[in-house]
C-alpha cells in the first residue's frame, strides 16, 4: 500500500473511535518539496509513517524469491494429487542465478518427481537446473495443494535499525510536537510471512530501553499484511 493510503486507514480508524470529523488537512511532505516534512496533518495530530523490515533487505530478497515461485501453484493446480510444502533457505535465490530457467527446473520437477516421492518430509539435493536444496513436506491425505516458504535466518540488526529509522522520524516530529500537536510515528508492517508483532515490540523496546525518542509522543502499529482488513492499535 502507499504510504498515503496507510495513513488515510488510520484516521479512519481514529475517526470511527471517538473522533468524528477527523480528517487530512495537508500533505506536508508533498506540498513542501524545499525541506524533509511529515506526512500528514489530521486535526491536532502530527503523523509520520515508516516501516521497518523484519529481516536486512527483506523486500529485495522477497521479490527474487516471488519471481521464481509465484503462480506455481495456480500452474500445477490440476497435476496436483497431493498437499505439497517447499521451503528453501532464505538466501537460496539470489543475484547471478536464471530465475525463469530455475522456475521451470523447479516446475519440471515437481510434475515429474513428486508423485513417485513418498509422504513425508525429504532433504532435496541436486536438482537439474536448481542450484539449491529443497526441503519438502508431502502429504497425499491432504487436499491437493501447493506452497512455498523460506526459513528466517537468524539476525540481530533490528534494534539498531529501528533506532536509525525511528530517530530520523522523530527529527521531522520534533517540531509539530513543540506547537503543541500530538505527535504519532505510525509503523506498518505488510510482511505476512515474516509478521511478528511481538518481536517488532520487542526490539523497539530494546532500542529505547528508555522510552520513545523526542519528538515522539504516540507509537502506533498498522497491519496491512491485508489490505482489505487493516488493523490498527497503540504500542507506546
């Protein structure tokens, strides 16, 4: 989602919860393109949106994996005699490799080898045309379906992260909080695969073991992992 819409969702949500009328009333950060601006302005409510990815380069690393799996299972729908779990390792794809020549490896053989594999979960090695394991979990009890995943790796980036992200926000804040309005660093979270709400929360504390940075006066959480069904709610 854009950021815009993002922030629209919110006063809408604050809006159906006791703040009737609550609208924008500007764009700060588009109608002043001369200096780094806030995003919106909404009645007494100075609001900033960011997002923090769960994992380094997360998004870049969710698109190459998305480029070499996506839509297979819609392809192979109709081969499909059995449930189907493919998890790889998180930096399995990569720069230098043939996505599509690897996606149709990976199609090939799935059409070909897995119905003469047994159920059960399997360490998949050497693939032709696939330059990385496969773990697979198949079950042909379980309704034909097909799914991909990848294992988190471990990291520890995510405090400092947030504190750079956070801090930078915080500056642009820091100003509308001394007029006088209640200033909200809305965070958004879009991961379904990687969403951990908890863990954000977790490392936003240890990154402000002391409390929210200046110019900060509310912390909010944004789920739009669906966009159809966004779910707000106050962290700090």
């Amino acid at each position: 989602m854009k950021d815009s819409e993002v922030i629209e969702a919110f006063v809408a949500f604050l809006r159906e919860r006791g703040r009737p009328g609550l609208r924008i009333d500007s764009w700060p950060d588009t109608e002043n393109r001369n200096s780094s601006e806030i995003d919106a302005i909404s009645g007494g409510f100075a609001l900033e949106h960011t997002s923090v990815d769960t994992l380094p380069n997360q998004r870049r690393d969710a698109d190459w994996f998305t480029r070499v799996v996506s839509g297979l299972h819609t392809e192979l729908a109709t081969s499909l005699s059995c449930r189907l779990h493919i998890t790889l390792e998180y930096h399995a794809v990569s720069t230098g490799q043939d996505w599509l020549a690897i996606r149709e490896a990976l199609k090939t053989w799935i059409t070909d080898e897995v119905p003469h594999t047994t159920d059960g979960s399997h360490e998949i090695e050497d693939v032709a045309g696939i330059p990385f394991g496969l773990h697979l979990t198949k079950a042909s009890n379980r309704p034909p379906t097909l799914f991909f995943a990848r294992y988190e790796p471990p990291d520890d980036t995510l405090p400092a992260r947030i504190r750079t992200q956070f801090d930078r926000k915080a500056q642009k804040l820091a100003k509308y909080q001394s007029a006088g309005k209640i200033t909200v660093l809305l965070v958004e979270n879009a991961d379904i695969a990687l969403k951990n709400d908890q863990k954000m929360l977790e490392a936003i504390r240890r990154a402000y073991p002391d409390g929210l940075p200046i110019g900060v006066d509310e912390l909010w959480y944004a789920d739009t992992a669906i966009p159809d069904d966004i779910h707000c709610h106050a962290w700090w």
